[in-house]
C-alpha cells in the first residue's frame, strides 16, 4: 500500500493540472477518496497552489519597471571599452571547468619553452642538455663485416662495409682469399 500512495502522492499535482489521461485521473481520485494520507497531501497542494496564484497575479501590478527597462536601455546602449571585455574573457577563463585544460597546457608550453630555449640561447644554463651520444657498433654477418656509427646531434648514421686485414673470416676463422669481395 505504501508503494502505492508514493506513486499516487508522485501524481497529484499533475491530477490537479489535468494533465493526465482519463483512467489516471480517475485512478488517483478514487484513491484519494479511499486514503486519508493522500487526500490531506492533495489539500496541502491546494493551499500551495492558491497562495502562489495570491502572490502572482497580486504581486506584479505594483512593481514598476521603469528603472529595470531604463537601465536594461542603458546598458545596451554603453560603449564598451577593449579592456573590459579582455577582462571579462580572463575572467570567463578562470572559472573552474576553464581552468581543468590550463594547467598542461602551461606545463606543455613551459616544457616546449625548455626544449626550444638551446636554439635561441645557445649554451643557456636553463636549456635542456641533449647528451650527444655516438655508437659505433660491429656486426659480422655471413662473413662480411659492417661498422655503424650513429650521432644524436647531427642524426648522422654512417655504414662500413669492410674485410678484415688479416683476410680471415672472423665466424668460421678460416682463411680467406686477399681480394676484395665487395
């Protein structure tokens, strides 16, 4: 039962307005006829219904709006100077859901700002060092020899191709012939 006067008490007010369809609203009378709880929840309805009708048709005939229009006329017709509407935008962004894509972008253009300052200041103590690093590495595959030498700095990959001056085949350890193969 008590499931039942939720969902009635749920739909008075739209019963009051009569806005539902007829076996609602003949639903919720017959229920308010039979339930004390639900019938007392419709008048206090009622009594809110009535002061609020009292206050609204009462209220604005003595309001005067003639200051509210001269000063909406006002406002409209002001000049607005650069700066306050500069003002107006920082303000905009410092509210709080502005402010959630601020701090990486600042942290972004900080870092970019590190990164970049060695090409404008070169030797700056506050640019990022990059460590300028070359590797040479030897690789012996199917009895050839080849170098490779990287360098970060210049993003320079060097490759040689070369024959041992022994003439000997470092993965068998045979002995190859003197010429060139290559």
């Amino acid at each position: 039962m008590i499931k039942r006067c939720e969902d009635i008490r749920d739909r008075i007010g739209a019963w009051m307005d009569g806005e539902l369809s007829r076996s609602g609203a003949e639903e919720v009378r017959v229920h308010l006829e039979s339930c004390p709880a639900c019938c007392e929840e419709r008048r206090q309805l009622e009594k809110l219904q009535a002061s609020l009708k009292a206050v609204l048709v009462a209220g604005p005939s003595n309001v005067s709006f003639e200051r509210f229009w001269s000063g909406v006329e006002q406002r409209i017709n002001r000049q607005r100077v650069w700066h306050e509407d500069f003002f107006g935008w920082v303000r905009d962004l410092s509210t709080p859901p502005q402010l959630a894509w601020l701090v990486p972008a600042v942290i972004i253009l900080v870092l970019m700002g590190m990164f970049s300052l060695e090409s404008f200041f070169p030797g700056s103590r506050l640019a990022v060092r990059r460590n300028n690093f070359a590797a040479v590495e030897s690789i012996d595959g199917f009895g050839r020899n080849v170098a490779v030498l990287r360098e970060n700095e210049t993003k320079t990959t060097i490759i040689w191709l070369y024959q041992n001056q022994e003439g000997e085949n470092e993965s068998t350890g045979e002995k190859s012939d003197a010429s060139p193969s290559f």
